[in-house]
C-alpha cells in the first residue's frame, strides 16, 4: 500500500505493509506523475510506520524511486519507522542512492513525537538528531 500526497513543505507518502516488485513499480509510476509539478527545493515527509522489509526485486523500484525524487528537486526528507529491520535496509539504500546526507531517520517506537519532529526538519530545518 502506498499514498502520495502534495503537502505545503511539499509531499507526504506513506508506504504499508507488504509491497511486493508490482506495487513498487507502481508507486515509481505514481511518482513519475506526482513530480510533473513539482518545484525543487521540496521536502518530503515519509511515514513506513507499518511497512515490511522489501524484497530485492521491490528495492530496485524503491531505488530508482528515490533517485527520481532527488532528481526532480527534493532537498530534504525525513522517514519515520518502527522496524529494526525496515529501518536498516533504508538506510542502505539511501546511501546506494546518494540521498542519505538529506535523509533523517525517526524511529517512531522511541520518539512520541516523530511527526513534529518530521516536519520541523522538511519544513524548518530543524535536525532531530541534534
């Protein structure tokens, strides 16, 4: 499950459950859409609160997904998780992408407030992890 949604600092898109290869390349041709508009200098907001881990199969879509986002103008984005696992395989992948410099990372069993949190650093500038 996926959603993509235009917000003031940008875009929110939250990812859930189980995306197989078919969703995950659905999602990179939602984006394709959704970034038509799009002005750089955005922020993106992403909630895989419930996400699963992805198959390799589905990381090439996520791969290519965040290098578009990059592309098309996305300077800082912030990923709330709750999964160990989840959270170190974005992690990798947001340094094979070239976008981890610009990622910030909430783990959103330890911190109450991670959608405050998330937005003060897409919207503000202000880095959780200080």
């Amino acid at each position: 499950m996926y959603n993509i949604q235009k917000m003031n600092y940008g875009y929110k898109i939250t990812f859930g459950d189980f995306m197989d290869e078919n969703e995950m390349k659905n999602w990179f041709e939602a984006s394709k859409v959704a970034l038509q508009t799009a002005q750089p200098g955005f922020g993106t907001f992403i909630d895989m609160r419930t996400l699963k881990p992805l198959t390799p199969e589905a990381q090439k879509y996520m791969q290519e997904g965040q290098k578009l986002w990059k592309e098309k103008g996305m300077i800082k984005s912030v990923v709330i998780l709750a999964n160990s696992i989840t959270t170190m395989q974005f992690k990798r992948i947001a340094k094979e992408t070239g976008i981890y410099q610009w990622e910030r990372y909430i783990d959103a069993t330890t911190n109450q407030n991670w959608e405050k949190a998330g937005i003060d650093w897409v919207q503000n500038g202000i880095d959780p992890d200080k």
